[in-house]
C-alpha cells in the first residue's frame, strides 16, 4: 500500500479535527499521553501500515490534549 505523502498530511489534519471534536465531549487527556505520542513517532516512522496507524494516533492525540486545553481555559 502506498500512500503519499500529501494524503499522510490531509489524514493528520482530519486525525487532529477528530480529536478536537473529541474533547468537547470528555475530560482533557492528561499531558503523559503527549509524550507517549511523541515517542511513538519517534521510534515508528517507517515505511507501511504502521506509519499511517502511528500518524492517526499522534494526530488524534495532539488535537485532544490542545481541545482540552481549551476546554479548562474556557472553565476558568
């Protein structure tokens, strides 16, 4: 399967939408799964199916953790 590279970016920005949608309906993430995010990225880019699943998941992850960010702010 081969995926280029624009479709990986447009996959990331719609993985990041997700997850703002995601925190307006639960509790903010704690920053710990950022950090998980970001060591997955780091010893998982390779080439195949892992790359767009790690990519989907980072994504999702970034977009969580900043929507609940903004989420308390709007509390506050």
């Amino acid at each position: 399967m081969v995926v280029k590279r624009t479709d990986l970016i447009a996959i990331g920005l719609a993985s990041i939408l997700a997850g703002l949608f995601i925190s307006k309906f639960t509790d903010p993430i704690s920053l710990s799964w950022l950090v998980l995010a970001i060591i997955a990225t780091i010893f998982g880019i390779r080439k195949g199916p892992t790359r767009l699943i790690i990519i989907i998941f980072v994504c999702l992850i970034i977009g969580w953790w900043r929507g609940g960010l903004l989420q308390k702010q709007d509390i506050k």
